[in-house]
C-alpha cells in the first residue's frame, strides 16, 4: 500500500511488526500517523 511505500526502510520494519501485533518503542505514533494517513484515505 502506498501508506508502507512512503516509510523508511527502519519505520517499515516497524510497521511489519505493528501487523504482527507486537510491542515496540513507538508504536502507539505509528497508530496515530496510521489512523490519521486512512482517515485522509477514506475522506
């Protein structure tokens, strides 16, 4: 998706483990930015 393609390589690694539902430093702003990138998406 296009949202993964704009994330560096370190922020996309942390976006495969937010999917695999694990607990990393940062993920709660990753949510966020997530939520806020589908919420302009679906506007």
């Amino acid at each position: 998706n296009s949202y993964q393609a704009q994330l560096s390589p370190e922020k996309q690694e942390q976006y495969e483990r937010l999917l695999a539902d694990e607990r990393f430093k940062g993920r709660q702003a990753m949510i966020r930015e997530l939520r806020a990138y589908l919420k302009d998406y679906s506007d």
